[in-house]
C-alpha cells in the first residue's frame, strides 16, 4: 500500500542511499540501464510526480524539474515574439518536404533558444505536428492540419517533425508530440461526441497519419484526443499500445490533452470516480497527464489513491515513468551540455535573419493560384496606380497557436514596398456606423486603454465625430466585431458585462468581442454578445452591458458613417487593377471549440467583392484563410483567384512578390474546394466511404480540386512509362514521367501520381495519392521524375480476415496536376491474391460487415473490442460474399443492450428487407451495455455463397460477433457474462 507517512519515506529514502555511484548519469552506460538505475533510485511519490505535465525537481539527486507541452506548431508559440511561418496548412501547401523540415528545424532552435533563455517557461516536448487527416473543411482545426489524404499528412508531419526533432543519432534536439489520437475532426461538444471508425476507415485512413512519422522515428511522442471512439474515451483505446506503440521503435511517450483525463469520470461518465479514470488512463498506456496547469498535487493524490485501492500497479507507474524518463534522457538532460549540440542554442536565434528569409520562402511557396485568365502577373511597367482593398488588405492575423508576430509585412506594405507608397491606395472596406438610442448616442473613449461604453446625449461635446463611429467587421456566421474609431481598440464584455474598448482583437480562449447583430420590427437593431449569450441594453448610469434578456435588451439606430463597400468601389474604379484581400479571422469562426456551419464566405466581404468588381474588372481575389470556402456566386467573374493560409510575418511581401510576377506561385491545394456544405455529409459522420467523402470517393465536380495550383508557365507532360507492368504483392515499380516548361517563365510544377484499382472485394477510391514531386524548371527545362509504387501501399484492410491484404488486380497510375486533370496514365498489374469468401463458421465480429444502415458502432468492453448497436427498429449489417456451403444447422450470437429488454436480430439473405429469413434470434437482457448472453439459433435454408443481413429488430439491441455451426442444436440461451470476452471470443488471424 503506498503511503506518504513520514515513517515510510525514511525507510525508502535510506534503502534509496545505499545504491551503488549513480549510473544515469554516465552518458557511456546503455540508455535502457540508466533508465533502470533512475528509477530504482526514485521514491513511489516521485515516480508518480513524473507522471504530470509539470514534473517536480528531485533535489537530492540533482535532477531539475520538466514539462510536457510547448506548443509550435507553425512557430514558438505563446512565450513571446518569435518567427512566425505560415500555417500548418499552409506549411502543407508547399508540398516541399524538404522546405518544411528547414522550418520545422528552425522552429526547434528557436525552442531551445527560449529554453536556454527560460528553462520554466520553454519546455523541450513541443506538441506539434498536428496529423488528424482534414477530413471536412469546416473542422474548427482546419489550420491546424496539413491535408485530407492521410499519406500526405504522414508525410509532410514526418518532415515538420524531422526538423523539429533534429538529425542528430543521439540526442534529439526537442521531442515532437504528435495530436490528437484518434479519429479528431470535431469540435462541438468535442468531448462528448462518438467518432465511429470502422475497421476499414481506421486502418486506410486516420491510422496512416500516425502511423507514417512514427515508424520513420520522427515524433517521440502522441497526445489522446478529447473524443470517444467507438463509443470509448479516446484516452482509454487499446490503440494506443496495440498500433501507436506497434508501429514505433521505442518507448513512446503518450500525453493527456488539457482536462481529457478527468473528461473519463467528468463529461463522459465512463469511470465512476477520477481515481479511476485516472488508473484506466495510464494502464491504457497514456504516461502523462495534463490537468490543473502546473499543480501536480490532485494527479499524483488520485494516483496515489488509486495504488492504494489496487486499481493501479506499481510496475504500470514504473512502465509509464521509463517512458517519460526516456525522452527527458534523449533531450540530454542528464549528460554534460558539451556532449549535446543542441544545449549550445541561444535566445540570439530566434527571428534572426536566416528564419525571417525562411519565414518568407515558406509564405511565397505557399501561395496557390487557383484561377488566372491572363491578369496576372500584373506588369509594374503598365500599373500606375493599385487598390488594396478588403478587411484583410493591411493587417495580419495570428491563430491560437500562433506566435507572437515580431513584426508584420501587410499586403499593403508588400506591394508599397515593390511598387512604391504612391502607387498604392488602399481602404479598408469595412462600414462605419454610429449607435444611437432615444437618450443619444453610443460613445466611446479615446484613452489608449479604453474605458466603458456610455451613451451620452445628443448635443453634448463628447457625442459628436469620432468618439460615436465604429467600424463593423463581419467574420461569417452572425459573428461580428466591434472597432471604436476613437481609439482603434475593439469593443469586448467584460466578466460582468461592461462593454469596453480596450481589446486590440478579437481573441483568447473565450473570445469576448464578437457580436451579432440582429433586426427589429421597428427597423433598428439589437445587439447580442456571443460568448455570454446576453443582449446589451443601457443601464440607469447610461454604461452598456451585455447581461440582459431579450425582453430587457436595448434597441440600437444605426447609422451609416461610412458606407464601405462604396468605398471600396469608388477606390477601386480610380485604378488600374485592384487587389481585394478576404478571408477569415483565425479567432472567430472555425477554431478550437467552434466548428463552422457552412463554408460560406462572410456576407459582408461576398458583398464586397461583388461591388469591387462591378466597379473594377481587373479585379484580383486574394483570400487569405484558414480553409476552403464555397465561392461559386461569390467570384463569377472574378479574372485572377489566390488563395493561401495565413502566411505568417513575411506574408505581404510574398504576396506582392507573386503579384507582380517576381515569384511564379507554386504551391498546390491539400484539400477539396466543395461548390457548397451541400457537397458534405455530417459533420460528425467518420465514414468517408459510405459517404463518398474527401477527394478519394466524391463523385461531384469540386470548385477546386485537391491537388489544384496554376502557374505563370506552363507544363508538358510526356513519356510515362513504368519499370514493370506488373508487381509482386511485396514488389514495387518506378514511375517515370518527362516533365517539360514550355512557357517563358521558370517555375515551379508538382507532379502528382494517382492510381485507382479496378477490381475488389469492396468500394474502392476513385482515385489516391501515391507520390509526388515538387520540380523547379526554366523555360524550355525538362527533367525525368521518377516516383516509386510499392504493392505493399496499395493494400486494403480485408475485414474479412482482420488484416491488410493486396488484392490481385490492375491498377490505373495516373500524373497529373491534381487529383482531377490527369496528363497522363497507364496501368500495372498487381499479383496479389483474390480475398476468398466468407467462412461463416469461424467468429465473426460485427464490427467487421460490409455494409451497414440505421447502427453505429460502440465499445463491446470497457477496456477493448468493438460491437455494432441498433440507432433505429430496422437497421442492418451486411456481410457480402458468404459461404455457406450444406445448410449450417445453427448460429450463435452475443447480443446484449443497454438497458434492460429484449434483444431481438432476424438474420436474412440477399436484402436486409425482403430477403429470405434464415434465423431469428430473440434474448431478454437484464444487465448493461458489456454484459452479453449467447444465443444459439436454428438455420434454415442458408446454402452456398449468399450475402447475409442481420437485421435489428429492436432498437438498442447491441450484437458483438456470431458463428455458424454445422450441427443443429435446440435454441439455447445462455447466462449473460459480465466481462471482457463474453460468453464465446474471437478467432484472431
């Protein structure tokens, strides 16, 4: 029993002092050993001090403390300026590996720059690359990762985290934290949502992105998500050991999210108390938890706690200590500094000279053309005068992760800068409006750090000009945003509801400032703070405070100062061409907590751009987002269409740089631009291939393809040919493709190979990325691109044995610019074997059907296993292609529900509606959701290879697997068994 009495921690504190020289500390000694010789050397409570975000020193050994979680995903974030690179997706957008390990390497030295610097406040684990695949763009965390195909994903976070981890064979420069395991693609109600990921799903597509940085040994370590999968809290998947730990040399570090350990007893109610779900946690293989900031007392008492009950051994705190010791060990930390090259780092690298260039390169390769009908590149011989317009056109705007910007290169200046100052115009764009009531109007104060708001009567000094304008800024979704002409801070509530004018933006982690405004009958408008979800009204002393009901809100005129669309039109027909930046604010719609609705642009900037073409046609769409946008009504018309994530300190000096012609735009899209949210299933529905969903199954013609980027040159794609037109299963051919600039600029091309496989057991994609290349050439260039195809990537997770399998088959190979607009193709025959049909007297799990309706999948046991439960009276599972020779005379299910009632299942042939019925199962449960009885049910008239449905009857009814048997028993049923496998277990392949 562990106890901290004082008694106790003498005795072990002195059996701890008679240890032999301290071997950890002997950089010569294997690391496995001194890893041992530390442990050994640890009290109980200092082992499990280890096991908390913040790690306390151990003074008498000399070891100082540690933490888990510096962010940087795109740059060193939250402690401070630092270099500033273009988003995640942006980072992405280059498709240049080779470009995003320099960036991640600089974003590592300037990690233990800060640390150098600041030890507590810069941590070595940086949490970063984010992998979860970009399965719907309107995923809050769009930014965050790099595309929608998992290989691509893989690929590009292996470089990110090459750079970030360092190249040396020993120490590791910081230690990348891959996030968020698994199946992460929602925010709302994040914690308490379900991802259902089939068996096929996980295996083809969210596991590769783990699975890809891992196995190459770029990444150390992985974060839990908040989700459940499958029913089953994230943080508690046997995948974490079976396939993360599986598919990394090593011992792999797994970290908690924020709060996500308590969520097990808290918002998902899946333990009953936190020492349990904290003992759940770690025996599940997560090694440190991350809750209450640095206060690591209430983890290590409900650790403690749960030592003391049995619910956690010594030796799963032992295993989760050598992992979090493993890592502290490969950052040097117990080695003398000369040894470590990476200990040498200071402060003086972070934004030097070499990163800000770096930062810049990174900004123009992400750009991608996305229309151009001959507009651009705009000539500086003919241009005499520029508008740059839009609510984006001369500020730059970070995201939660992003660093603090050490300066910022805004279009406007970019192209100032290029072009000179008087060559530009520019206007903001936006409406200036005034807010009155009958008792005057609305005025804010001039003071720097701003002051409440107050209505003042007309005619008084301070009501008049300035102090009663401000700008509107319409983000999407009813969510607008306040900006006081009077001292240029916008307006936010306060804790109690004041409304102030002392923000510099919108931001934080509940964001204050956002508004929405809405219409009365009387032709004026109210005004609703979105993150109290109170109306403003105006108090006795005149102050404005967001705390009111509707009944109780105060009506608003508003009055139109400044019209900024005419503006915007007027500036722009004064010119020659005129740039319109657009796009979204990191902090307000689509973020962490917040899914967006729909994937329109803000109807104020559609508006906007519309009127700015109508004035100007020689008008340049720039969109500067986070993600895709559905911009079909928006930019008809529109001659020239640029689009990239927000591009970090040196974004406007690309911009103006591909503008003008003095960079050719390279960078390619990673995700599909849908027409409309119509395109897209649910939002929380994980199946891409029922759904048709991401570029691999949608059957729609997309706005922009995944893949998609035009150039200012020109490219032929001539010559492909394979090494062999046919592939072992464990074999691989070389793709070879002659790639040519025809045009009379250099540039930059990605040559991207597609294949699709033409014959299978199961729903294949249209078509999948294999390889790529980014390939810089001059006029007239030509290079030969050789791709390799391994067999072994082409292989399908084959539910019917549990496991990967290549299918013999032909296979279209085709390259191309995007996923859409083939060059050219070819073909090669993959000798694979033919999956045989279905043998249905081994056990088949339910989870493993073909095809299903009205169910959804949910944990079969606490700790591991999957079943599939009824969502609606009819719902079925498919199991295509079974062969059921002679007439099995019996089948055996395990049913079990919920709550207590009747289970029923009619098991059909052919059609899940009026196919023949070959058996009817029906068993009354009395327990809970993991306690599952066996039935064994009659068979008749099922003869050789059928398609079988089992079919729910009921809803709730919960099936975990069934078999078949030659022999033909009276209906039996037997007792229900409350644990793990239940009253019969599943052959494993």
């Amino acid at each position: 029993m562990f106890t901290t009495e004082r008694g106790t921690l003498v005795t072990e504190l002195s059996e701890l002092s008679e240890r032999p020289p301290e071997l950890f500390r002997d950089p010569d000694e294997p690391l496995p050993a001194r890893i041992d010789d530390l442990l050994g050397r640890l009290t109980v409570a200092e082992k499990l001090a280890l096991l908390h975000q913040y790690q306390a020193a151990v003074p008498r050994l000399g070891i100082g403390s540690f933490r888990t979680g510096t962010e940087a995903l795109h740059g060193l974030a939250w402690l401070g300026p630092a270099t500033v690179f273009p988003q995640a997706l942006g980072l992405a957008s280059t498709w240049n590996t080779g470009l995003v390990e320099r960036i991640g390497a600089a974003v590592g030295a300037e990690v233990r720059g800060f640390h150098h610097k600041d030890p507590d406040r810069a941590g070595l684990n940086v949490w970063a690359p984010v992998v979860n695949p970009l399965r719907d763009p309107r995923w809050g965390r769009n930014e965050e990762g790099y595309a929608e195909d998992p290989w691509l994903t893989g690929v590009v976070a292996t470089a990110y985290a090459t750079g970030l981890r360092g190249d040396h064979p020993r120490y590791l420069c910081t230690a990348p934290t891959l996030k968020h395991f698994l199946g992460y693609n929602n925010e709302t109600e994040r914690d308490t949502t379900s991802s259902t990921l089939g068996p096929r799903v996980l295996h083809e597509y969210e596991l590769p992105a783990f699975r890809i940085p891992l196995a190459a040994g770029a990444a150390v370590a992985v974060m839990a998500s908040y989700n459940l999968v499958n029913n089953r809290p994230a943080h508690l998947s046997p995948l974490i050991n079976d396939e993360l730990r599986a598919a990394f040399a090593g011992d792999l570090l797994v970290v908690g999210d924020a709060g996500g350990v308590s969520n097990i007893a808290g918002s998902q109610h899946y333990r009953p108390d936190d020492v349990a779900g904290f003992a759940a946690a770690v025996r599940a293989g997560v090694d440190s938890v991350t809750e209450h900031d640095s206060d690591a007392a209430r983890t290590v008492g409900l650790l403690a706690d749960a030592l003391d009950r049995g619910e956690l051994r010594m030796s799963d705190v032992d295993t989760a200590a050598r992992r979090v010791l493993s890592v502290r060990f490969r950052l040097g930390e117990f080695d003398p500094p000369e040894r470590n090259p990476y200990a040498a780092i200071t402060a003086e690298v972070i934004n030097c000279a070499a990163h800000q260039d770096l930062a810049r390169e990174a900004a123009r390769q992400s750009i991608v053309l996305l229309r151009n009908d001959g507009l651009l590149p705009l000539s500086r011989d003919r241009l005499r005068r520029v508008a740059v317009l839009g609510p984006l056109a001369d500020t730059l705007h970070v995201d939660w992760y992003s660093g603090t910007l050490p300066y910022a290169v805004t279009p406007r200046a970019g192209l100032s800068d290029l072009l000179g100052a008087g060559s530009v115009t520019f206007h903001e764009s936006v409406d200036r409006v005034a807010l009155r009531t009958p008792a005057g109007h609305v005025v804010a104060s001039d003071r720097g750090e701003g002051e409440p708001l107050v209505v003042v009567p007309d005619g008084a000094g301070a009501a008049a000009g300035a102090a009663t304008w401000f700008d509107v800024f319409d983000w999407g979704e009813d969510a607008v945003v306040l900006r006081a002409v009077a001292n240029g801070r916008h307006v936010g509530a306060e804790d109690n509801g004041t409304l102030v004018n002392d923000r510099t933006g919108p931001g934080g982690w509940i964001v204050r400032e956002t508004f929405a405004l809405t219409g009365t009958d009387g032709g004026r408008a109210l005004l609703r703070n979105l993150a109290r979800d109170r109306y403003v009204r105006v108090d006795a002393e005149g102050i404005l405070r967001a705390d009111a009901l509707l009944d109780d809100a105060t009506p608003f005129t508003v009055e139109l100062v400044v019209d900024g669309r005419a503006a915007a039109a007027a500036t722009a027909r004064e010119a020659d061409v005129a740039v319109v930046v657009v796009g979204n604010h990191p902090m307000v719609n689509g973020r962490e907590t917040q899914d967006r609705a729909d994937l329109a642009l803000p109807a104020d900037q559609a508006a906007l751009v519309r009127a700015v073409l109508d004035a100007n046609p020689n008008t340049v769409l720039v969109i500067s987002s986070s993600y895709p946008y559905s911009l079909d009504a928006v930019a008809a018309g529109a001659p020239a269409i640029l689009w990239s994530a927000h591009g970090g300190q040196e974004y406007g000096a690309a911009l103006a740089e591909v503008l003008v012609g003095a960079v050719n735009p390279g960078g390619r899209l990673t995700q599909t631009w849908y027409r409309s949210a119509a395109d897209l299933p649910d939002l929380l529905d994980y199946d891409i291939i029922a759904a048709d969903a991401t570029y691999q199954y949608f059957r729609g013609a997309p706005l922009f393809a995944f893949g998609h980027g035009l150039s200012y040159t020109t490219f032929e794609y001539s010559s492909l040919t394979l090494s062999s037109r046919s592939m072992a299963p464990d074999g691989a051919v070389t793709v070879s493709v002659e790639v040519t600039n025809t045009g009379d600029r250099a540039g930059s091309e990605v040559v991207q190979v597609y294949t699709r496989q033409f014959r299978s057991r199961v729903k294949q994609p249209l078509r999948r990325l294999r390889a790529f290349r980014r390939v810089a050439l001059s006029p007239g260039e030509r290079c030969v691109v050789e791709l390799p195809l391994r067999a072994a990537d082409l292989a399908i997770w084959d539910v019917t044995r549990g496991a990967r399998h290549v299918e013999q088959s032909p296979h279209q190979v085709f390259v191309g610019g995007s996923a859409t607009e083939p060059r050219l193709s070819t073909s090669v025959l993959v000798d694979g074997t033919v999956i045989p049909p279905r043998d249905p007297t081994r056990v088949t799990r339910a989870v493993d059907h073909d095809d299903y309706a009205g169910v959804t999948l949910v944990d079969a046991a606490t700790s591991a296993g999957d079943a599939v439960a009824a969502t609606e009276p009819g719902g079925w599972i498919a199991f295509h292609d079974t062969d059921f020779g002679s007439d099995p005379g019996s089948c055996r299910l395990a049913l079990a529900r919920t709550h207590a009632g009747t289970a029923a299942v009619t098991l059909r042939l052919d059609d899940p509606l009026g196919g023949p019925v070959i058996a009817t199962a029906t068993v009354t449960c009395v327990g809970g959701p993991y306690e599952w009885s066996a039935v064994s049910v009659p068979v008749l008239g099922a003869l050789g290879r059928r398609d079988l449905y089992v079919v729910f009857e009921e809803p709730d009814t919960r099936l975990r697997e069934l078999m078949f048997t030659v022999d033909s028993p009276p209906f039996t049923v037997d007792s229900p068994a409350d644990h793990a496998d239940g009253p019969f277990t599943v052959d494993t392949p």
